[in-house]
C-alpha cells in the first residue's frame, strides 16, 4: 500500500526494534541511507540494525559505523517487529528477507518500484533515498548529528554524480547545504570516494579498450570479462567516461561478475532506459538503470544491442 512520508514516520515510532536493509551490490544511497535511518532510530530510543545481503565498495567503508553492518548468515534469524527497506523494491534484499517476517517499510525513489509487499512511501523525484531519510529526520524529530550528515550526504553525492545529473532539484541542494550546516566535510567525503586502487584503473583501460559503438554511433557498449572484473571490487564511475561521447544517446558497461552471470549498467541522455532494464527482469530510473542477465558476456551484450534498436 502506497503511504505518506508522515505514516512512514508513525510505523517507525510504533516499532521498538526494527531491521533496516536495502539492495545487494549497494552503492552510496543504500549504504549512506541505511546508516543513516539506523543512527536516528537509535537516537529516539529503538534498538535498530542493518544487515545487507552483500560486500560494499572498500570506498564506503569510510562511513560511520560501516563496520556494524551484518551479512545474513544460513539459517539465522533477527527478532524485529518493523523490516525497514531503503533504496530498492522488496525483492533486491537478498538473503535478509529470510531473517524475520515482521512486516515491511519500504522508502524508496526508483520509479520501477511497484510495491505491493508491505506499506511504500516512494517519491520517485527525490534524487536519492538520502534526501527522503533528510526529510524523515524532521518527522521522527530525530537530530542530524555529523555523522548523520555523512552518511545522508555520501547518499546524496553519490546518486547525482556529485550534483550533476538531472534528478539534482532545488531539494537536493537545500538538503546537502543543511547537512554541511550539520557537520558534513564535502571534500572529506568526495576524497574517500574518488579513490581507485591501480587494478581498478587498470580495470578501466582494458574496458575502455573494449568500446564498441552501435546504431551509428548513438549507443557505447563496454564490456569487463571475469578475469578482469575479479581484480577490484568497483566499477563506480567507469560508465561516465562513455556516455559523455558527444553522438552518445545510450550507455552499456557490462560487466561479468561471475561465469554465466552478468550485471548491467544503463545511462541514458534520452530514451528511458528503466523500461528496458525493467524488460530484462531489472529497474531504475530514467536515465540510469540496471539489469543483471544470467548470460555469457557476448550474449548479454547481444540482447542489450537488440532491446535498445527497438526503442530508439
Ligand atoms: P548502477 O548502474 O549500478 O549505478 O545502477 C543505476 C540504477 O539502476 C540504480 O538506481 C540502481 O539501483 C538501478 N539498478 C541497477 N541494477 C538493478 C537491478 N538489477 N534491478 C533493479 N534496479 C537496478
Ligand atoms: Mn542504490
Ligand atoms: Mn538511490
């Protein structure tokens, strides 16, 4: 059931102790989001953890309190009266799903989110889930300590591209300018992501040596085989460098985590690349999107190429 952000806030106070997650291969909004909910929940009294179904980016670990994020393990449970959700539809969570049935909160802003699996307050306009756990903060009259204001931020950063693509609105900015006002260090928390190790780099040349073009020049394909993607834990970033190609409509960075088993990146300036990532059993935004595609690299690169010809 879709719900208001002020019914969002009424769950968590009628909850004691509530299981906050949010999406595998978590970027900066589930991870920022997620710490950040679970510092304010427990500065107004409730006992709240996270546990995400994944490794996060060395990057992110840098956060406050990063090192109190669980991982599910076989056959365990959690007690909690409240599944706090962030940053994801109810079924990108993993193994966490199986920790407790207690009923879920889902806060969310992919517009591919069609609910239907506990209460949804999502807001498909708000550039991150850090900027609604800002606004969530009020609500709860929960204060914005520094490290609050880190976590929310790196979520807000993160998600824009540091302030730069189109989902960036006027509250995005008086969000990040209150957390600044609340302790946040932009440059602290820019340095701590911009960070690459040299196989990561090295990850970035060969990908970029893997460009092809297609549909005269309008959509960038690259590729990362197993080989090469088992050599750093992040692809953050590689996608940028081939949607800015000037004939460029449509991005693809596919990137084969496992044999068999590869995740797509989408970027779009135009066509609406959440259909297609959607199409293909994924979700996402607009103009940035995802799928994974239980295929070899060629073949999923095959499919990509044909679901983009049919809606450009
Ligand atoms: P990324 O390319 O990983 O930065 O993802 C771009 C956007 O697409 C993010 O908002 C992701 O949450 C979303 N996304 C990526 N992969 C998936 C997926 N398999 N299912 C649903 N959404 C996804
Ligand atoms: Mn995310
Ligand atoms: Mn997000």
């Amino acid at each position: 059931m879709l719900i208001t952000l002020k019914e969002a806030a009424n769950r968590l106070k009628a909850a004691d102790k509530i299981l906050i997650t949010a999406h595998v291969q978590p970027d900066g909004d589930a991870i920022g989001s997620t710490l950040a909910a679970m510092l304010m929940l427990r500065s107004i009294g409730k006992t709240a953890q996270i546990y995400v179904d994944d490794i996060a980016r060395k990057n992110l670990q840098a956060l406050p309190h990063f090192e109190e994020i669980r991982r599910p393990k076989d056959g365990e449970k959690f007690d909690a009266d409240l599944l706090l959700v962030l940053d994801t539809s109810t079924d990108r969570i993993g193994n966490v799903r199986k920790l407790t049935d207690a009923p879920i909160l889902n806060i969310d802003h992919h517009v591919t989110n069609k609910g239907g699996d506990g209460d949804l307050y999502l807001e498909p306009a708000a550039a991150a889930t850090c900027e609604i756990v800002f606004k969530l903060a009020d609500e709860l009259d929960a204060p914005i300590t520094p490290d609050v204001a880190t976590c929310l931020y790196t979520g807000l950063a993160t998600d824009t591209g540091f302030f730069q693509f189109s989902n960036t609105r006027a509250e995005t900015l008086f969000a990040a300018s209150e957390l600044i006002r609340c302790g946040v260090s932009p440059n602290f928390i820019s340095e701590e992501l911009e960070r690459k190790s040299l196989a990561e780099v090295m990850g970035l040349r060969a990908a970029l040596n893997s460009l092809k073009m297609y549909y005269g020049d309008k959509v960038a394909v690259m590729t990362i085989d197993h080989a090469t993607a088992k050599t750093f834990d992040s692809t953050e970033g590689f996608i940028d460098e081939i949607r800015v190609i000037d004939t460029v409509d449509v991005a693809f960075l596919i990137t084969e985590k496992a044999p068999n088993f590869c995740r797509v990146s989408m970027r779009s300036k135009g066509v609406d690349v959440s259909k297609i990532a959607a199409k293909l059993g994924g979700g996402g935004h607009l103009r940035a999107a995802g799928c994974t595609l239980k295929t070899t690299l060629a073949e999923a690169e095959r499919l990509l190429v044909a679901a983009i010809g049919e809606a450009l």
